[in-house]
C-alpha cells in the first residue's frame, strides 16, 4: 500500500484536518500561480482559462466545508468530555455524600441525618445525570443539524464543479504553442 500513490494519505493531513494538498492548492490556485514555461493560445486554452476562477472558487469552497467539518467534530467531542466530567462529579459527589452519611449513621442519634443526607445525594445525582443526559441530547441534535447542512453543501458543490469543454480541446487547431 506504501507504493500507491495514495499511500502517504494519512501523513498529509496537517493538523486542521484537512488534506494538506487541497489546503495548497486552495491557496495558491491563481492563474499567475499556474503559469507555465509554455504558452498556450486558442480556443482550448481560453476554455480552461476561464474554468480556472470557478474552479479556485470550488476548492475555496471545499476548504470552508473542512473548517465547518472540523468545528462541528470539535463542539460533539467537547460536549462529550464535559457529559463525561458531569458523570464524574456527580459520581464523586455521591461517593462523599454516602460516606458523610455513613460517618453520620455511627451514632443512633445521627441515623435520621444520615438518612437526609443519603436521600438528598441521590436526588442530586439522579437530577444531574439527567441533566448532562439532556445536554448531550441537545448537542447530538445540533450537530446532527450541522452535519446535514454540511452533507447539503457537498451535493451543492458536486452540481457546481466546473469543467472546461472538452470537445473544443480536442481538436488540434485549438491549441497554438507561443
């Protein structure tokens, strides 16, 4: 797999999760950056000519579709860890509870305390795992939302791609070297 052309995939991606080849050339295609030593006059070169700027404008738009991507991955994975971190306090929470009630249960005069207290820890926790529970539900349908207006730009992007005429480039009258 290391022979394929595709095979150092995974060591482009640059940190922004995006193919660091679509990044380059999303910032460098200009028509001055596709200069070349040879020059090209004609109908097929005026044809690609005038693809180029859409062209520009669809990998700019790729470009934007990975930030959206990647914003969208990095709101679940924060909501995730912060459901996570609510898990635990509230579990901690409830371990300090239980042991401060039996502490409290080591005397008879303290068991009816004791008791409050359990009883009160346990509404708390339950009430708080609910409430992360809700959190992430919200979160899942918010980027669930973006996910979906995201996969709607690519459909869009996929119609929109321009190409040149390839049936005027064909013909050998429509390429003139300089």
């Amino acid at each position: 797999m290391d022979g394929h052309r595709w095979g150092g995939w995974k060591q482009a991606v640059d940190p922004r999760g995006l193919h660091a080849n679509v990044v380059a050339a999303a910032n460098t295609a200009t028509m001055r950056a596709l200069a070349t030593q040879v020059e090209w006059e004609g109908r097929a070169a005026e044809t690609y000519k005038s693809s180029v700027p859409t062209q520009v404008d669809g990998l700019n738009a790729i470009k934007d579709l990975g930030i959206q991507m990647r914003n969208s991955m990095n709101d679940l994975a924060n909501g995730i860890e912060a459901f996570w971190l609510m898990v635990r306090a509230t579990l901690s929470a409830l371990a300090i509870a239980v042991l401060a009630a039996i502490l409290g249960a080591a005397s008879v005069v303290g068991i009816p305390a004791a008791l409050v207290v359990l009883v009160g820890a346990i509404g708390a926790a339950i009430n708080a795992i609910f409430t992360a529970v809700g959190g992430v539900e919200s979160l899942v349908n918010t980027v669930s939302a973006q996910q979906n207006a995201i996969v709607d730009k690519i459909k869009e992007l996929g119609g929109r791609w321009a190409s040149t005429d390839t049936g005027g480039m064909s013909e050998k009258s429509a390429w003139e070297v300089r």
